[in-house]
C-alpha cells in the first residue's frame, strides 16, 4: 500500500509533476518487467518484484519499495510502477539478497505490437503466482519495445527462473518480446542500459558482470538478437557510456500521471 499522499505536492517527497513527467518522457520513456525464460521453445514468461534498497531508495516492506528523490544528475528516466502497470500485490516470501551481477532475459513471446507491452506483464505475473508458485513475476525491471521502463519484483528479492541457474545476486531486466523472431529496438536497448546502468550505480556493481540468462543456463534466453548486443559488447558499451556521463536518475512514478501513461501506451501512443 502507498504512504498516505500528502495535501499539497510540495510535500510529497516521490511527487513527480505534470511537467516533470513530460520533459523526462521526451527524453526517455520506461517501463519493463522480466519473464522467466526456459529451456524450452514457447514457454510462457514467469514474474518478478520491485526494486532495492539503497541509497536512492526507502524501502518499507519486500513487496513495496519506494524511490526517494536524488540530487541533479545527467541522466533521468521514468519508472512507471507497479499500480500503473495493474501489478498484483507480492506474495509473502521468496529469498533475500545481495546484488553482485546483472542479467538480461527475453521474455520468449512475442511482442507484436507494444501496446500489449503492460497486458503482457499482467499475464506474466498471473502465470508466475498462479501456475508456477512463485511469490511475483519473476523479473525486477522490464522495458518494453519504446524503452518504457517498469517496476516489476522489488530488488530486494531474488528473482526466479523455469532453468537451473541460482538467481541469488542477480540484477534481472526482462526484454518483452522473442528475440529469436523478433528484432530489438534502438529504444529498448537503451531502455536496458538505463535500467542496467542505475543497478550499477547503485548496487556498485561491476558493468563485466552482465550477462545473458544463455550464459548461466542451457536456453536460447534472450533470444539471437538481443544476445548479439552481449555479445559484441554493444550493451555494455551503452552502460559505460551512461555511467561515465553522470548520475543515473530513476524517477519512480505513481498515481494518474503513470496511470495516464500506461494508457497511451495500450492506446498505441
């Protein structure tokens, strides 16, 4: 549940205006979750929790993490959360931990058009808790095809994940959309580096640690397409790029004005 709001914005510490979310969204839009790769061709995506705790963040409870406003920085994005997104609460439970390293995931379905983008982590999450137990989709940051960037499992918790590979210390961006079939936008993979350049910002995680889920497991996770920006060390140059230009400034998002901008995005806009 979200803190009372206060009567007049200027009190509220996480109020982000009218004006502020369109200057931010003209710079870079986010939104994004994760789903739980497999082994397997076509398997549905699992869910993941909200962000961590740290410096830039006040964190109350496992499933609810909120992001306390950050000095000047040189870089700021939009973290739409989880209420905009019409996220469940999480479930009691799941496992604490340190984060050490990050990981990129593709969602294995795909996309198509990305106003499915936040329907899509609905049913992400649905299936994690319903079909596979998990305590919330499995991811902690998704981005969807226009670099929206989404508040998905709170950091604090590991993610989790259909292979056999150990979760515990893993950063988790989930890519929406099969990169096997289908090609990465320019948006969404700065939407990746934005959310991995924060993580290494704030957790003082090292950018060499980034890996693909078909690194730790055997899968095709992400995908040909978005594992070639892995590859090629493309991905990680976005990173370091971001880092050495400054602070990286996630500005979390709630009520009408995130609520408005999940809208546009399922309207097509």
């Amino acid at each position: 549940m979200e803190a009372r709001r206060p009567d007049r914005p200027d009190e509220n510490p996480n109020f982000v205006s009218r004006r502020q979310l369109l200057q931010l969204a003209g710079s870079v839009g986010l939104a994004t979750t994760v789903s739980a790769c497999s082994n397997r061709a076509g398997v549905t995506p699992g869910p993941t929790v909200p962000l961590p705790t740290n410096a830039s963040l006040t964190t109350t409870t496992p499933a609810e993490t909120f992001f306390s406003p950050l000095p000047a920085s040189n870089t700021s994005a939009l973290l739409l959360c989880r209420d905009a997104w019409g996220a469940r609460p999480a479930r009691p439970g799941g496992r604490y931990h340190t984060i050490t390293r990050m990981t990129l995931h593709h969602e294995a379905v795909v996309l198509g058009d990305n106003r499915n983008a936040p329907g899509r982590l609905r049913q992400d999450q649905r299936y994690h808790q319903d079909q596979l137990g998990w305590v919330d989709i499995a991811y902690h940051v998704g981005i969807d095809r226009n670099g929206n960037i989404y508040e998905l499992r709170t950091s604090q918790i590991a993610g989790d994940t259909a292979t056999d590979y150990d979760t515990t210390g893993h950063f988790l961006v989930l890519c929406e959309g099969d990169f096997d079939q289908e090609v990465v936008s320019e948006a969404q993979l700065q939407g990746a580096a934005l959310a991995f350049a924060w993580a290494a910002q704030t957790f003082h995680i090292a950018t060499n640690t980034l890996a693909g889920h078909r690194d730790l497991a055997q899968t095709s996770c992400p995908g040909a397409n978005l594992y070639a920006h892995i590859s090629s060390g493309d991905l990680r140059r976005r990173i370091d790029d971001l880092l050495g230009a400054g602070r990286i400034d996630l500005q979390r998002i709630c009520g009408p004005d995130a609520a408005a901008k999940v809208e546009a995005i399922e309207a097509g806009y």
